[in-house]
C-alpha cells in the first residue's frame, strides 16, 4: 500500500535580540536599524524572536546595563535558546564580561549568535569571536585614550578645553582670551574688592545694573567669591600636571588677585569664632523697630571697673533715633529663648522645611549645574550628528578631529558636572527635617550652639520701645515672622554705667505668629 509521507514539523528554535546604542555618539534610530537586520536573519535561519531587550545611550564597557541584565536574567527560564546581537560589540567590549555573561548564558542553554559576523562552529570559530571581542576592547580602550591624550594635546595647547569662565572666552586658536562684555565686569570686582569696599555693596549694585552671572542668575557672595578665587583671571592655565604662569591673557594683576584671595579667606572665616570670643550674638541680626537701622554693639566700663555691654541703634549714635540701647545678655537670651520654642514647633519645623525645598528646586534650575547638563546634551547632539556623517560613509580629517574635539568636550563637562554635584549635594526633604530638630537637645549656655541656632534660624530681629520683638525667620513666604510680646529693658543713656544694669530676661507672655510675607 502506497502510503505518502507525512511531513514532520520543523521545530523553531525562540530567540530573543538584544540591542543597544552607546553613549560615544550613535544615532538613537540605529537601535530600529539593529532590531531589523536582527529580524532578518532571524527569519532567514528560522528562528522565532519572541522578545527585545534593548539600552539606549548605554556604553557596551559596562555590563551595568538593565535591559542586558534582565536578559540573563529570564534565560534561566528557559524561554528562549538564542540571543541575537546585531554584532558582538553590542554584547560587550570588555572580554571579561564577555566571557562571564555568555558562561552565565551557555549554562542555561542559550547561545549568542551575531546577524552581521558569520561565526562557524569548531575550533576556528571560537578562535574568531575571540578575535572580535579582543578588538571590540581594544577599539573602546583606544577611543579612551585618544580622547585622554586629546585632551592632554589641547592642554599643551593652552585651548579652553570647552571650559565655560565668566570674563574669557574661546578665541578663534581655541584658547582663552577676554570678553569684552564680561571681563570688565570682572577687573571692577576685583578692584572693587581689593579697595575695602564690602561684598553685599559690589553685588547688589551689579545686580542693580543690570548685570547677570553667566547662568542669567543674580550675583551673590558666592558667585562673587568664585570670580575672585579663580586664578584664571591673574593668567595661570592649569591642567593635570601642566601650569602655565602666563598662559591665559590676565585680567587682573598677580599682586591684586593675591590681595584679593587673602582678602576672601580673612573674610570668608566663620564669624562664630569672634562671636564666641565674647562678641556680640546678634551683629547683623538685630535692627531698631523705630528707623530700621542695625543695632551693634557697644559697652563701657563703670566707675567701680564693672563692664557693661548692650545693643545701640546706629541712628542713635548719630543723635536722629530716640531709640533705647538694650542690654546684650538680656535680648540675647530672650532671642535665643524664642528660636528654641520655634525649633520645637514640629508645624514651624515644616514650614521650614517645605520652603527649603521649594529655595532647593529653584535654585538648582539656575546654577551652574543646570548650565553644564544644558551643555552635556548640546555636546551629545553634536557628537550624534558628526557620527551621522560617519555613517553615510565621509570620513576625513578634520571629520575625525572634531570628533576628539567633541569626546574631549564631553569628559570635561562630565568632570565638570561631578565636582558641581559633589560640592552641592541636594538633600531630602527628611534631612532637612533631622537637621532642624537636633537644635532641640542644645545647650542654650553653650556659645558655638547659640551661633549656630541663630544663624540657622534667624533672619532678623526688630526691637521696639514698646515691648515688641519681632522675628523674621530664614525662610520666605507666609508664617516667616513672630511677634515676641516683651517687656522691655532698655538701658538710658545716664544710667548706662550704673552698678544696677545686669537685667536678665524676664519670661515670654507671647509667641504669636503673624502672617506677614518677608518678600513682597
């Protein structure tokens, strides 16, 4: 009996791609390029793809990659039996890693096979993928440190290094050389400074000309202390272990830059050093409620040796306030009895907090870190599109210079980045919360713990002849201020040295909170 044969079904093995484009500068779509002549062949070797694994803008040197290792991860499924890459380089550029993940995979039964690098079984083929998972290292070693040396060859160059300085800029030779706009602006702080002419001054009033930081902010101390810190600006290039005294065209003189930089350090000590040596507490602090003006400290001593310390409107000295002086340990105690309650007022602790972090976001959308990261997609867009001309097939010289121009660029803002993240870390809101509330197992008798309540806490204090005291907290927005009801112990100007002037606090009859908007 003639019987036909029956066909016996092919069984397919499943596959599954993994695909990845690296942060060196590839286009995003070469991710759908990879995934379709993965497909491809997949169709053409009868395999059946029943997944995708695939990281963007992620380098193969790291095998830190969460796509890649969920792959290994579900191989132990057993799933599928093959992954596809779309060359082996996409697998992993490190032979290690190479080695350790495809024993990983070959333990669970699944192979790694390439759609454009036609490995043959045997000997010869394991001999050949080696070869290839050998250059594909020394190809991203050597991309490593061409852009190290490029660097280093800028360097001895005296070039910018794609350095961003308020004052400088790139000139045509890719070194630094001023900036018309921005480097006078640089020679009046300095000059400004040198001269004895307080920071908070030079700030506000280049911010009241109209003058912005390089982010487009508001100058402030520390943007100021930046500028005069920096010794670009006296003519010292440095890089790794190059210094070069003269090798960037000087804004300032050396004498003034070293004038300047004694001048920050001096000013730039904590004050509660002084303030511990028996200073006065609330300098820069505490203001007269009748013509807003500082109130500072003054003292003398009595007939019989006694010395004597309180608080003096400066309007007063001037003989234009009739405000009375007060004494220094009794409005000092009574302020610091104030910030204790508010540092155990778990709703003003909130307050405190929320507003911190509200100051934490906006800052960080205006500082330099923000300028960097702007920076570091620019240089990825660039580095993108010089790899697209690559691709189509032009490659020249200066094609391939600009390349190392713009890898050397990137390891610089990336360096760049890393110091501004270390320097200013962010914090949660929960740190923030931790910080404010140890202040209430202080010790109100300890000197350096008073300081630090008051510089934490306190953005001013104004003083009224009539018993008030009001607070303005270190926060803006509503609930920033409270009203301490007092009563007042004033000193008189006959009675200052008299040997019955040691007032202490009497206790607080009010805290109330008022709602009074510190900024307009």
């Amino acid at each position: 009996m003639n019987m036909a044969k029956q066909k016996q079904p092919i069984i397919r093995e499943n596959a599954v791609i993994y695909a990845r484009y690296s942060s060196s500068g590839q286009r995003e779509e070469s991710i759908e390029g990879q995934l379709r002549e993965c497909k491809d062949y997949a169709m053409r070797m009868n395999l059946n793809v029943i997944g995708e694994y695939c990281d963007p803008a992620l380098t193969g040197t790291s095998d830190k990659r969460p796509e890649f290792q969920r792959m290994v991860k579900d191989s132990a499924r057993g799933q599928f039996t093959v992954v596809i890459v779309w060359k082996f380089d996409r697998f992993a550029r490190n032979r290690y890693d190479s080695a350790i993940y495809k024993a990983k995979l070959k333990k669970n039964n699944v192979k790694v096979i390439s759609a454009k690098e036609g490995i043959p079984d045997g000997p010869e083929g394991i001999l050949l993928e080696s070869m290839m998972e050998g250059y594909a290292e020394y190809y991203s070693a050597n991309l490593s440190q061409n852009v190290k040396r490029g660097m280093y060859e800028s360097a001895l160059k005296l070039q910018t290094l794609g350095q961003t300085v308020y004052g400088l800029r790139k000139g045509a030779d890719g070194r630094y050389e001023h900036d018309p706009k921005t480097a006078p602006i640089v020679r009046r702080i300095f000059e400004e400074y040198v001269s004895g002419r307080p920071a908070v001054d030079i700030y506000k009033d280049l911010n009241r000309d109209g003058f912005r930081t390089l982010t487009g902010g508001l100058f402030n101390k520390n943007s100021l202390r930046r500028i005069l810190q920096n010794q670009k600006y006296c003519g010292i290039y440095e890089y790794a272990d190059i210094r070069v005294e003269d090798g960037i065209p000087a804004i300032v003189s050396k004498e003034t830059f070293r004038k300047a930089k004694e001048m920050v350090q001096q000013h730039h000590e904590k004050p509660a050093a002084k303030k511990i040596e028996g200073g006065f507490l609330l300098t820069g602090k505490l203001f007269c409620g009748m013509c807003g003006e500082p109130m500072t400290g003054d003292g003398g001593t009595s007939k019989t040796g006694r010395v004597y310390s309180y608080y003096t409107c400066n309007n007063r000295r001037l003989k234009k306030c009739d405000k009375e002086r007060a004494p220094k340990k009794w409005i000092e105690d009574i302020i610091v009895d104030a910030l204790v309650r508010v540092a155990n007022d778990d709703a003003m602790i909130d307050e405190f907090a929320d507003r911190f972090m509200d100051w934490q976001e906006h800052k960080e959308s205006h500082d330099e870190l923000k300028i960097l990261e702007d920076r570091s997609r620019k240089n990825e867009t660039a580095i993108k599109n010089v790899m697209a001309v690559i691709d189509s097939g032009l490659v020249t010289d200066s094609i391939r210079s600009h390349l190392l121009d713009l890898e050397a660029e990137k390891a610089d803002i990336a360096k760049g980045i890393a110091i501004q993240k270390t320097q200013e870390p962010v914090l949660r809101r929960s740190e923030v919360v931790y910080h404010l509330r140890s202040f209430r197992d202080g010790d109100k008798s300890d000197p350096a713990w008073r300081i630090y309540l008051v510089e934490t806490f306190l953005q001013a204090a104004y003083l009224f002849d009539d018993g008030r005291l009001i607070l303005t907290l270190n926060y803006g927005g509503k609930n920033n201020k409270i009203t301490v009801q007092i009563a007042e112990k004033a000193v008189n100007e006959g009675e200052a040295l008299c040997s019955n002037l040691a007032p202490l606090s009497p206790p607080l009859t009010g805290l109330e909170a008022t709602f009074q908007p510190r900024f307009q």
